[in-house]
C-alpha cells in the first residue's frame, strides 16, 4: 500500500484501538473535531484555502477530490471570512458524513474493516485494523520526529494534534517519555504558529 494517507486518516488510525478495535477512550470525544481540523489543514496543503489570524480565507473552490469540494461548497457559502473554531463547530453537523467518507477511504486502502455491532436496539459499526504494520510504523515515523529535531511542515501539521486528539498516551505509554515528547512539542508548536493556531481552535471547538 504505497498510497499516501492524507492526515485525517492518519489520525483517525491512531485513535483506534490497536487490539480490540473502537476509538479510544482518550480519544473519543476529540476525534470529530479532529477530523474536521485536520481536513482544513489539508484544504490549506492544497492551496484551496489560507489562514489569516486564525481566519480561514478561500483561494480557490476547485478541486478534484469530491469530498473536498463538498467541504468547500460549505465554506464558499459563507459571507464573511470565518475563525477556524467556528468552521469546526459548524461542520459537526456534517460529521457523519465526514467520519464516513475517512472510514470507507480507509476500508478501500484495506487498512481498516468497518465492523458490525449491536446492543438491544441500537446498530453500529466499530473501526478495527486490519492492517496494523501501516500504524506500527506510522508511530516510529512520530517517535521519530519528535525527538529527531528538523521535520517538515507536513510532518508538523501531524505532530500540532497529538495532544489535541488525544494520542500522547497512546504513542508514548511511558511516562517519562511521554512528559519529554509534549516539551518537545510545545517547543515545535511556537516555531509553526499556524499548525498551532489550528490545535488552539479545536481546543476553543471542544
């Protein structure tokens, strides 16, 4: 699977269970602003979009990717220029389409399988990963980066939601590496002010 994975799945994977499968629990309540956070990051990787003062500006309503033009239909929508908490808010109500259009990319790359459950009346279907050597590395790659100094901005833009989302614990069980991984961190955070000042919205978001 040589694909790339565009970074919202790439932290909708970490938050999944790697035995039992399901979100986890350090997780659960973030991941859908995550989401929506991560896909502004991307919008901005690929110039469709610009962050002034924690505004989210439109450069360009095109593109070829269907679920990023649904994204953009929404915001292009908007009158006025939008902070980046409020656009966060505004597609939770879109998050059921947005949770679905990351798990079926994710089932199609043959990374995850959607599984289904069931208690009394209530139907769901639970994440779990099928391919496990994919998150297995993509943690070193991140245990990496942390404490090997330069990164890129994409690798930057990977590293400013691991505590929003949740996953410091669950990339660094122990606790003296994990307390020197969020120094490290917040040190990276300050010398890239705008992955910054989007993990800022989705903690104002939540």
């Amino acid at each position: 699977m040589n694909e790339p994975i565009p970074l919202s799945q790439k932290l909708y994977l970490l938050a999944i269970h790697p035995g039992k499968g399901g979100i986890i629990a350090a997780s659960y309540t973030a991941i859908n602003y995550v989401l929506v956070g991560s896909l502004f990051l991307e919008l901005y990787q690929n110039k469709n979009i610009k962050f002034d003062n924690k505004r989210v500006i439109v450069l360009s309503l095109k593109s070829d990717n269907d679920f990023y033009r649904f994204l953009l239909e929404k915001i292009g929508k908007s009158k006025r220029s939008l902070r980046i908490s409020t656009w966060i808010q505004k597609f939770q109500y879109s998050i059921k389409r947005i949770s679905t259009e990351v798990q079926q990319d994710l089932v199609e790359k043959r990374i995850i399988r959607m599984e289904p459950k069931q208690f009394l009346f209530f139907k769901w279907k639970k994440p779990v990963l099928v391919n496990k050597q994919v998150v297995s590395k993509l943690v070193i790659e991140i245990e990496k980066q942390v404490f090997g100094g330069s990164v890129s901005e994409d690798e930057i833009m990977l590293l400013s939601f691991l505590k929003p989302a949740g996953l410091l614990n669950r990339i660094f069980p122990e606790r003296e590496k994990r307390k020197k991984a969020n120094a490290h961190l917040k040190k990276m955070m300050v010398e890239n002010q705008m992955s910054h000042a989007v993990a800022d919205a989705i903690s104002a978001a939540q």
